[in-house]
C-alpha cells in the first residue's frame, strides 16, 4: 500500500504516518501523531499531538480539531 499526502497537506517530520494513508487537501497533522495503516484524512482534518488514529479510520470532520 503506498501512502498519498496531497502537496498542500502539512505534516510534522516527527509523525509517524502507516502504510496506504491518505492524507488531504489543507490537513494538519501535528507533532507525535501517529496515523495508522490505511487511515484516511479527508480535506482541513487536524490531528493534534498525542492523537493515534487506528488503523483503517476515516477521519472527515471539517474544521474539527481531534486531540
């Protein structure tokens, strides 16, 4: 599974992002998230620090911040 970050996604160096995840336009995610494999982050999704999404979540809460 190949992982797809849209180019205006911002993602952290230090999250941790698993296999075949999709990560939206304009989606935040923070220091220490980690994003299991197969989570897909629809469109303006902040995941904050601390937050581990499990595998195969769909996360599509616009202007919603997960912490």
């Amino acid at each position: 599974m190949s992982t797809s970050i849209h180019p205006s996604a911002v993602v952290d160096p230090s999250a941790r992002i698993g296999d075949g995840v999709v990560i939206g336009p304009f989606s935040i995610v923070e220091e220490g998230a980690v994003i299991g494999d197969g989570t897909v982050l629809d469109g303006h999704v902040i995941v904050g620090k601390n937050t581990k999404p499990v595998s195969y979540t769909h996360l599509t809460l616009p202007t919603k911040r997960i912490v």
